[in-house]
C-alpha cells in the first residue's frame, strides 16, 4: 500500500515536471530575443477598462458552461445545482495549471462528492462536452479561413521557409510502427488470455466503467432542448471570443484590430492551449507570437514588430486566464468541502 502511494506521488511529481519543462522551453522559444522591457511597459500602458470587461465574459463562459453541463446530465437521471456544476467545474481548471489534462478527472470526482454522480458517466459526458467544443473550435477556424486567409497563408509561407532554412535532420526512430505492433499485439493477448482477464475484478471494473462512459456519451442524443443546448453551447464560444478580442483594444499596437481578427486570434491561442504545458504557459505565447507575425506578413509590416505586438497581447490575454482560473479554482475548494456529501 505505501509502496504504491509512493509511486503514484513518484508518477505525480514527474507529469508535474515534464508538463513543466514545456511551459519553460515554449517560454524560452516565445521570448528569446525579447526587450522584456516592452512587455512590463504593455502593462503600464493598457487600458484596464477593456481587460475587465474581458474578465466579465471570461466569468461569463464559466457560467454557461456549469448550467449548459446539467443538460448532459439531465438524460441520465441527474438534477444538480448549477452552483455546484460551477465549483467543479473551476476546480477541474485549476487542477489543469498542475498537469495537463487531469482536470476532467479531478472534475467528475468534485462532481461525485457533492451530488453523487457516478465518476463514469459525468466523465462521459465531459467528453462529449470536448467533441462539441472541437465542433466550435473548426467553425472558428472556418471563418478564420474565410476572413483571414491571406494572413494563414502568409503565416504558412513564413514557416515553411524557415524550415527550409533548418538543416535536414536524419530520418528519426519510426514511432508509428512501434505504436501500431503494440496495439496489435495486446489485441493478440486479450483474445488469447480473454478468459482468464474476465475472471478478474479489474477486468469488470473497467468493463462498468467503459459502459457508463458510453451512458454519457449516449446522452447529447436524448438532451430534451436540442436548440437551447446549441445557444448555450453558442454562447460558451462568443464569450470566449469576446474575452479574447476585447484584449485588443487594452494597447495602442492592437486596437485596430479587426472583427475578423478576432477568430484568427481564439483560434490561434486555442491550439496553444491544446499543448501539454501548464496552464498553457509559453505554448500560448508562442502561438500568439507566430499568429500575430502573420497578421503582420499579411498587412506588409515587418514580422519582428508583429512578435513583439503578438508577446504583448498574449502576456495580457495569459495573464488574465490565469487570474480567471486561480480565483475560481480557489474559491471553489472551500465551497466543494462545505457542500461535500458523506
């Protein structure tokens, strides 16, 4: 018992720290070169008024989230308070900041200590809450398509010249064949050893745990008020958008920024966060960095002022996710004990 407590922190301690090191080698590629001296004067100078009103709909988002997340649950017998939806919810981002991804867990085990919904199914459907967000996000990157094209063109350009100024690296180790041996292979020793495994309390855990994974999953098709979950799912992203593109107007170099500028923007900050860093730290600056070089390769303005416009914006942006996302998760923990049922 204590061997494996240790191990599960030993497991802990390293996930913590590999997500870390690639917030700090994403960091250190975002800001090399950098007069960090622009990035301190960016705060001095911005316009507080609009990074608050960013903040309102960054809170805004948290809570269509929380009530549109009761119509998941709803189909399967499941009535919870949108307080607490919300609680867990923050809780599940805040455990995000220590490593990537396991907030969806720590999520639906919140979830489960206040209202006693089964770990499985909740998990299922913050799962389909992630397919319906991949849905919003290619619509996003749709339109960004649509209205920014000479700017993802120009973007693309830029990268792929600059590889082709990269030395040719030898033909790597092929990880792909490994991947696919192996999953051909445990699929060989389940079939041989399928008898035995289901004999085992593991085996019927993780078969009850597959079934009420896919009850949640199941469940966007019996949501009672299908055009009032797409509005609130509608509404989770305009908020988003809104809390990004307000940034803008904060300082002087991007408050001229277009509507459409806007999508190219959650677009590009979005598949920063999807890195495995903490909190997306360095992966989002990074992505801004790039996106806004391309904004400026697409104006004709020179793309080394756009990386310091872009680091700018994504210093402010990041700052006040992270501040959105440790005060919820904060309060939260208080308010997730009180309301914790034994």
């Amino acid at each position: 018992m204590a061997e494996a407590k240790k191990n599960n922190t030993l497991k802990t301690a390293l996930t913590i720290g590999i997500s870390l090191v690639f917030a700090a080698f994403f960091m250190w590629l975002a800001t090399r070169g950098l007069n960090f001296s622009k990035i301190k004067e960016a705060f001095v100078k911005a316009n507080y008024f609009w990074i608050f009103a960013a903040f309102v709909f960054g809170i805004m988002a948290y809570w269509i989230r929380a009530i549109r997340w009761n119509m998941f649950l709803e189909p399967m017998g499941y009535k919870i308070s949108n307080s607490n939806a919300l609680w867990t919810l923050s809780f599940g981002y805040l455990m995000n900041l220590t490593i990537p991804r396991s907030g969806e867990v720590a999520r639906a085990t919140a979830l489960y200590g206040v209202e006693k919904v089964p770990v499985d199914k909740s998990f299922g459907t913050i799962i389909l809450e992630r397919v319906v967000d991949l849905f919003f996000m290619m619509l996003f990157l749709l339109l960004t398509a649509v209205f920014k094209y000479e700017a993802l063109i120009s973007f693309y350009n830029y990268l792929t010249k600059q590889k082709e100024n990269t030395p040719q690296q030898e033909q790597g180790f092929p990880w792909k064949w490994l991947i696919v041996g192996c999953i051909g292979l445990g699929v060989i020793l389940f079939i041989a050893f399928r008898k035995k495994l289901q004999q085992t309390s593991i085996y019927t855990k993780v078969i009850n745990f597959g079934k009420g994974l896919v009850d949640g999953l199941k469940s966007i098709v019996q949501i009672k008020n299908k055009p009032k979950f797409f509005l609130y799912s509608a509404g989770i992203w305009t908020c988003y958008y809104f809390a990004a593109y307000l940034i803008c107007f904060a300082l002087p170099e991007t408050s001229s920024f277009g509507f459409a500028d806007g999508f190219f923007l959650i677009t590009v900050g979005t598949l920063g966060m999807m890195v495995p860093a903490s909190g997306g730290i360095g992966a989002y600056h990074l992505a801004l960095k790039l996106g806004v070089m391309g904004l400026f390769l697409a104006w004709g303005k020179d793309p080394e002022a756009g990386a310091e416009v872009g680091l700018s914006y994504a210093f402010l942006s990041h700052t006040l996710q992270l501040f959105i996302m440790l005060s919820m998760g904060l309060i939260s923990i208080p308010l997730l004990a009180k309301a914790r049922k034994i």
